[in-house]
C-alpha cells in the first residue's frame, strides 16, 4: 500500500491541489495539513466584505466537510509541520506524528511582511487570517481613526471598506506613489484620486520615524516632521514566503521555495506552489517570479496535483490580478514593467486600458481600470493575446472600434 501524497497549507492552493488530484482520478490516501482552526476559505474577501457585511462576517469556505469527506480528503486541521525527513520521505507534525508521503506538495503561501521597528503594539495589526479580519471590523466604524502603513492592493482595499464604515482613513505610503509594484503610474493615478475624493488622506514619499503605541491610541512621527494619530494601525508592506520548511529540509530557495517549471523543487519526491514559491515563466523568457495572487494559488494546486501524478506539465498561464475599490476594478494581465512601450485604448469615458508591448512588438501585459466589469472581457481577450505571443498592430489595440477578438485570428 502506497503513502499517499500530503499537503502542507490548507488554503487556496493546498485545498484546490487537494481536490485536483481526485478530479485526475488519484485513489490513494489524500492529507490535507492545516494550520487554522477553520476549513480552507477565501481571503479575498477578508479585505472587503469581511469588513463591510451587514451580517456577521462568515468565512467564505472553499469546500465544507461534507464535500472533503466524499473526496475521501483527510483534513488536519490546527496543526503545522514542523519538519520534513526527506530520507523517508515523512512529514512531522506539531503534535509528534509522522506522515509518510510518495510525493509532498508544500503550500505554506506568505505571511505579512512586519514592520522592522521597535514601537507597534496591540493597536498595530497585520491582515492575514480571518481571525485578524474579525479584530480589525471590530474598529472600523464612524468616528474611529484608521491609519494604514502600505498603499497596495491590501492597504488600498481596507481603506475603502474603513471608509465605506465612515472611519477617517490615512494611508502611509513610503515610495513616491501607491501601487507602486506591478501597477502603471496612470492607473495608479485614478485609484489615489479616487480614494482622494472619497476622503482618504493619502501620503506618499515620507517613510515612518517612530511609531509610539500607548496601549489606547498610536501615535506615528514621519521622516518628514508630520504626526499622525490612530485608534488602530493596519500594516500592510508586503509578504514574505513561507519557506522555513523548505530551508530546514535542505531544498533550494530563490525569493521563495524554487522550483521549475512543473512546480517540482530541489527533491524530485516534493512540490511547492502558491506564494511560498518562485518559478521560471516561459513567456517571458523563463524570468523567475513569486505571485501573490488568487488565481495563481487555483492554478499552481491543479497544476501541482497533475504533475505529482506523472504529467510533466509545464506552467504556461499568465499572471492575473484584479482589485475592487469603490465600485472601480482594477485588472491587470501578464507583467507591465516587462513592457517597452504602452498603447492606451478608452474602453468607455471613464475605462480604460493600457497595453503594453515588448520593443519586438510581442504584447506582453495590459492593465485595466473601469467601473464594475467595464475592462473585463478586453484584459480577458489580452491575456490571450499574450499567451499566443501575439504582435498586434498598435492601432489596432489603441482603437475602440477594432474589437480586440479580430486580432486573436491574425
């Protein structure tokens, strides 16, 4: 009888890879590790209406246990691993149990990135589990001061829901402008102005001196001189992969568990996926990337189940991501900041997308913003183009009247 393949991280990725491998037909034992008390659930939603639900907030699960008791997937649940005997190809848990594996798939994702000074206290909180969403609605309501550390995607859409609950809202961004990682300035520039208009104090270029938490309120002097006072401080910087596992057992790291292109680390008998890896993109001449993203955690754990059951199936998506702030998405297709030069289309008086075209003509990205769906089916239509490696005419996909569906067939 055969070890069975484990799991580690019982979240998007995990959860999905856990399902994919029965949906290949896999009839061994499947175990799912997990180290939240909750079945796997969303986390998108934490940012937005976990905050702003008139209901009590309910985790978004991913799949009840009826559903993962009928895929015969053995969910364990508030434990971690702790280490990893890849001599005998055995997980160890928390509480001292031993997991035999024929091939493990870690997906320990990303934590959030702690600010590296001396000063937070209670009232400085970080958003990672549904846990922390629940202790940072409990402040978000009129009157109440909310200053956010980090003006991305995370920071961003707390601030609109903080606002949507009619807290003031800072936000404390310390690069020249918000969105700066993977977003276009123009794009960047309707989201701050429109955060502006909503009544958000936005402050860009200005890093934090001292953070002084009285156990009440907090209090943050900027390098410029500024001060600014809180009830709550949500700090949102970034992520860093989950690797600590990997690094114990010996595999290869490179911003996050390296693995190729069929997600496969150092150990032929392990896998990693989500955002606890890096992996090599064929479409942009095999640069490694680590991906923060919803979409890519689904399909890094079908892909990963597939290919610990023998496909040898390499990665071939193009990166996704989308954002929701005040009734405007934000979608973005592939990697701008791969782009030479940028062709703008107006989709509607108020949308527009900004396509952007390696110097051989390849379009190699293209970023959206619209209000509800507006730029949804041309990002969608983009994102095909950039997988084909296709070269449109730029014209062509500057102008409204050529539908971008004609140049998929060129």
């Amino acid at each position: 009888m055969t070890a069975g393949m484990v799991i580690i991280g019982a979240g998007e990725c995990g959860a999905r890879a856990a399902f994919a491998l029965r949906e290949a037909g896999y009839d061994g034992k499947v175990t799912l590790v997990g180290a939240e008390t909750h079945l796997p659930y969303e986390r998108p939603p934490l940012s937005k209406e976990a905050m702003t639900s008139e209901q009590a907030p309910a985790i978004k699960a991913i799949a009840d246990a009826a559903r993962l008791a009928e895929h015969r997937i053995d969910l364990l649940g508030s434990t971690s691993a702790t280490s990893i005997d890849r001599a005998n190809r055995s997980v160890r848990l928390a509480n001292s149990t031993d997991i035999a594996y024929d091939k493990l798939l870690i997906a320990t994702g990303s934590v959030p990135r702690k600010l590296p000074m001396p000063g937070p206290g209670a009232r400085c909180v970080y958003l990672r589990t549904f846990d922390d969403a629940l202790a940072i609605r409990a402040h978000l309501r009129e009157g109440s001061r909310i200053a956010i550390v980090g003006g991305g995607f995370i920071g961003l859409e707390l601030a609109a829901s903080a606002r949507k609950l009619g807290a003031s809202v800072t936000v404390l961004e310390a690069q020249p402008r918000i969105l700066m990682r993977g977003v276009p300035a123009e794009i960047a520039e309707v989201v701050h102005a429109t955060h502006r208009n909503q009544g958000v104090d936005i402050i860009c270029n200005d890093g934090i001196a001292a953070i002084e938490d009285s156990g009440t309120n907090v209090r943050i002097a900027l390098t410029s001189g500024k001060q600014v006072a809180a009830d709550l401080v949500i700090i949102g910087i970034g992520a860093v992969p989950v690797t600590g596992l990997a690094e114990n057992a010996g595999l290869a790291l490179d911003n996050g568990i390296a693995v190729d292109a069929q997600l496969r680390t150092s150990d032929p008998h392990i896998f990693a996926a989500g955002d606890c890896c890096s992996f090599p993109l064929a479409i942009y001449d095999g640069r490694r990337v680590r991906l923060e993203a919803w979409r890519s955690a689904q399909e890094h754990g079908a892909l990963a189940a597939r290919n610990m059951l023998g496909a040898e199936e390499a990665h071939a998506s193009v990166p996704w991501f989308w954002s929701d702030q005040y009734g405007l998405t934000l979608q973005i297709a592939g990697l701008p900041d791969e782009g030479e030069t940028t062709v703008c289309r107006d989709v509607a008086d108020d949308a527009f997308i900004l396509f952007h075209l390696k110097g051989d003509g390849r379009l190699i990205a293209a970023s959206g913003i619209g209000p509800d769906n507006a730029v949804a089916r041309d990002i969608r239509l983009a994102e095909m183009l950039i997988a084909k490696s296709a070269r449109p005419d730029p014209q062509a996909l500057a102008s409204a009247s050529i539908k971008l569906k004609s140049l998929l067939a060129i």
